[in-house]
C-alpha cells in the first residue's frame, strides 16, 4: 500500500506533481484545479498605460513651471502640446480618463497663467509712466551696451536710412 497516493480517510488520491508529501487541502495554492495542477498565483488585472495622458500631464506641468519663470514663448508651446495629447488619449471613448483630465487641467492653466502675466505686464507698460520710463532706460542701456548708440538714437538712424518720416 502506497500512504503517499492516500489522504486522511485512506482513500486513493491522484498525485500528480510527484512530490512525496500528502497535500495540505487548506493550502489553495496545493488544492488540485481542473488540469490536476496547483492553482496558481493570482494577479490582478493591470489598466492599461496611457502615455498620451502622461505626456499630457508632463507637459502641462512644464508649461505651468515655465510660465512662472516669467518666459512668454515656452508656455505656450508646452501647454498646447499637453491639450493635445491630452485630447489624443481619449481615443474612440466618451470620457477622458483621469491622467488625461489632469494633463489638460494642467495644461490649459499654464497657458492661462502665462496669459495673465504677459497681460499685466503689457498693461503695466501702456499705463503706468513710472514703468515706461524704466523700461525706456533699460533699453538705451542695452542699446547702448550693444550697438554703442542709445534706443532713441537708433529709431532716428532707422528712420532716415528708410525714409521713415514722423
């Protein structure tokens, strides 16, 4: 008689796997499925990856950093980079997922947020004398650092070598 093909009641039990120890019933992972092998791991279905709703939330992210570094192109072009991939993503569906709703949340408010910064600040300098003279100082210097002649200057030269009058 053959203990290691019997369980407690010393009925005949199919061993497949070929191991010389009775089966431990309440260990699942042991108990035999419909093929005669022990169950295996279970893993959890994983979502799918979406890497248009990332890109979409990188760019977003960037187009929201730069437009505090007061830079006026670069948000812009980051935050209409995000808005579309963030549109791209939604693919054949009604709804955009949540990566997707953020990239373009964050997206759309970099723009915005660059928006008024450069808003202010055109405002600020039509308005404000107090800024139109500082600005006006700054450029004669760097007129004056790089062409050697002040910002006024260089309006009048360009004025008469194309027949600009005022």
């Amino acid at each position: 008689m053959d203990y290691n093909n019997q369980d407690q009641n010393n009925n005949q039990v199919n061993n497949d796997h070929n191991s010389n120890q009775p089966h431990n019933w309440e260990d699942p992972l042991q108990r035999p499925n419909m093929q005669g092998g022990p169950y295996p791991y279970y893993v959890a279905p994983s979502r799918p990856v979406n890497r248009f709703a990332n890109a979409s939330i990188v760019f977003g992210i960037i187009a929201i950093v730069s437009s505090v570094l007061f830079t006026l192109l670069p948000p812009f072009f980051f935050g209409s980079l995000g808005i579309i991939f963030a549109l791209l993503s939604k693919g054949n569906q009604k709804k955009m997922i949540g990566n997707a709703i953020a990239g373009f949340v964050s997206s759309l408010g970099g723009i915005v947020i660059n928006l008024f910064i450069v808003g202010g600040t055109v405002f600020l300098l039509l308005t404000d004398t107090s800024y139109q003279e500082s600005f006006k100082e700054q450029l004669d210097t760097s007129a004056q650092q790089i062409y050697g002649v002040t910002f006024d200057e260089m309006l009048d030269i360009m004025a008469t070598e194309y027949g600009i009058n005022e």
